[in-house]
C-alpha cells in the first residue's frame, strides 16, 4: 500500500483562471484522484517580499511565500504522516528541495516543470531591464537551480524544455508529460454559429502575448477578411495600440472564455517568445477549432501540427493559412480536433501519464 504523496503548490487565488492556474488545478485534482486518502496537501500563500529582510531571504530561495516555518510546516507533516513522496508543482520552491533531502532524505522529490524560470524572467528582464526586474531572475534562477539538484524526478512539458534544462543547468528531465487542461465543453447543443465569422487571440497580459497579438494586429490584421477579437486578463490596458483598424476589437477579461471559443471561427497564435507549452492550442482543440500559430506556439505539440493547424513564422504565410482556412473549414466544430484532446490533453490522459511516472524508480 502507498504510504502516501503530499503535493506543494501555490495556493490558487479565487478566479485566477490563467495557464499556469489552470494545470497547476488539474495537476492536484489527478494526484488526489490516484492517491485517494493517501493524498496530502500543502499550499503556500503568495507573498511578495516587502522587507529588506525578505528581499534579501528571496535570493536564498525564499520566494511567491516560501519561508522557514513553511519549511517545517512542512517536513513535520511529512514525518507524522510516513509520507515518502513529495510532488513540487514548480520549480521555484528549490530551497524546500535542498532542506527536504538534508531532513528527509528518503523522501522521493519530483518537481513538475512548468517552464524553465531562468529563461522566462531573463527575458522578461531583457524587454524591460530594471533593478527589481533582474533581481527576480536572479532570485528564480538560484531557487531553479536547487530544484535541479534535489529533486530524484524531473518532469518537463516538452523537449525543448528538457533540452534548455540541460543548457542553462546540466541536466534533462527525467520525464515529459504534456499539458493538460480540465474539459470545459459541455457538448454541440452549446455550440452558435456567430453572426460574424470572427478570428479569436486568447491570453493574458505578459511580454510574450504583447509583443505576438501586436505584431499580428500591425501586420495582418487588416489583410485578413475577418474580424479579430482579442480575450485576456489585462489586455483592455492595450486597446489603443491595438485597435489601430476597424477589424481588430480588445474585448479582455472575460467571465465566460468557452463561449468566445465556441462562437470562434479561427484560434490565432502568433506568439514568438516563451517556454512551457501554450494552454490556448489545448484549449482550442478541446473546443474543435483549428489554431494558425507560429512555432514556438506549437512547442509540444510538433506531433500533431500539421492536423491542427497552419504553422506559420512570416505575415504572409499568417494572410495565407487564414485565407486557406476560410476555404478548408466547414464545421463549426471539428469532432477530430476534439479527439485528439481527449487522447493527450485530457484529465484522463494525464492521469495515466502521472501514474506511470509515479511508479518510476
């Protein structure tokens, strides 16, 4: 009989519903449903560090409310309980990686990598360069760099992920298991054919979003004979820059996000920057569209591109692959898309792929 897994995690702040939320949710709903009552659970608070003291605790790896009496808060739960599995949803909590396996060691660590932080915040840092800028990357990567050395099981999303672990660390995953998202369609009867056949852009207000959705807007948007809407927490901040011609509307947050995908014609993703893989894609296949995406939005996905989608880099191949699309398209729901979620996005999916890799030795 197991002797149980405790998963640490952020604790999910009520309607935060972004990418990250999204798989960081489903990924302890699949541990609970393996585990049952052997399933432990320890969230940590997000804190952003206020005091010098804290500040400077950040660059030993105390960060988003990781702190000492968390520490052993922690470790004291995982000796009543006999618990000889550990599953660190994020790769910033490498301090407790390190104090685990000097207090623990017996303890199993896997750390789920849901990107790789040093590249992320260092690119972040390089669109818009300021002390506290770099002092988060820094911080990231020291708390990244630990998880990479105490953590017995590595799971990345992708390949490239492993391959940049290996680059900015020395060392691969020990896994990849692709993103999954919990299934918000509730069948066909949901579905309306929108009045207007419209082009949807979902994301939130981060560089790599920014810098995509304005890019497609200056240079495709009005080629195009569609309409554009663009969906996302924080996105209506930008409405003047991107509302540069009558066929580009900034709606931003939205309470319902299934319907916009439903009522869709197209999922655009002309993103050029990033890690991890693109929650949009999945999300787009569980709703039956097809997706016109750059390369790096199809990262993780390579297997199936050329089924999903058009992959494209420049502003004519993106003018082209819609204009192919309003020629291939003629269901407002692609039942093969669907299935193809159902077979590697799905909880039930990811399930099987947690439970192979939690057995692994």
């Amino acid at each position: 009989m197991k002797s149980g897994l405790i998963l640490i995690t952020n604790k999910l702040e009520i309607g935060n519903i972004g990418g990250r939320e999204q798989l960081c949710s489903l990924n302890r709903n699949i541990l609970k449903d393996i585990y049952k009552d052997k399933f432990y659970l320890a969230e940590i608070i997000k804190s952003p560090p206020v005091s010098f003291c804290e500040k400077f605790a950040a660059f030993k790896g105390y960060i988003d409310g990781l702190n000492k009496d968390t520490v052993s808060r922690i470790i004291k739960e995982i000796r009543e309980n006999n618990i000889n599995q550990v599953f660190i949803d994020g790769s910033n909590f490498g301090e407790l990686s390190r104090a685990l396996k000097g207090l623990a060691p017996k303890v199993k660590i896997y750390t789920f990598f849901h990107n790789v932080e040093a590249k992320f915040f260092w690119r972040s840092f390089r669109c818009a360069p300021s002390i506290h800028a770099l002092s988060v990357f820094l911080a990231n990567f020291l708390a990244e760099k630990k998880s990479i050395k105490h953590s017995d099981q590595i799971i990345c999303l992708n390949e490239r992920d492993s391959s940049l672990l290996e680059k900015w660390y020395g060392r691969r995953s020990n896994h990849v298991a692709p993103m999954s998202i919990a299934d918000k369609f509730v069948g066909e009867k949901s579905i309306n054919m929108a009045s207007q056949r419209f082009v949807l852009f979902v994301g939130g207000d981060f560089y790599a979003n920014i810098s995509g959705i304005q890019w497609y807007v200056d240079n495709v948007s009005d080629f195009v004979d569609m309409h554009t809407y663009i969906v996302g927490r924080g996105m209506e901040k930008f409405k003047a820059k991107l509302e540069i011609n009558d066929k580009v509307r900034v709606i931003g947050e939205v309470n319902n996000l299934e319907q916009w995908y439903l009522n869709s014609y197209l999922v655009i993703a002309p993103i050029f920057d990033g890690s991890g893989m693109k929650t949009k894609v999945a999300e787009a296949l569980m709703f039956g569209k097809k997706i016109v995406g750059t390369e790096e939005a199809f990262t993780g996905y390579e297997d199936i591109a050329n089924r999903i989608g058009w992959l494209c880099e420049s502003a004519e191949q993106f003018v082209n692959a819609i204009k192919t699309a309003q020629n291939v398209i003629t269901l407002n729901f692609d039942p093969s898309l669907r299935a193809i979620y159902e077979e590697k996005y799905s909880f039930s999916a990811s399930k099987a792929r947690f439970a192979r890799i939690l057995r692994s030795q």
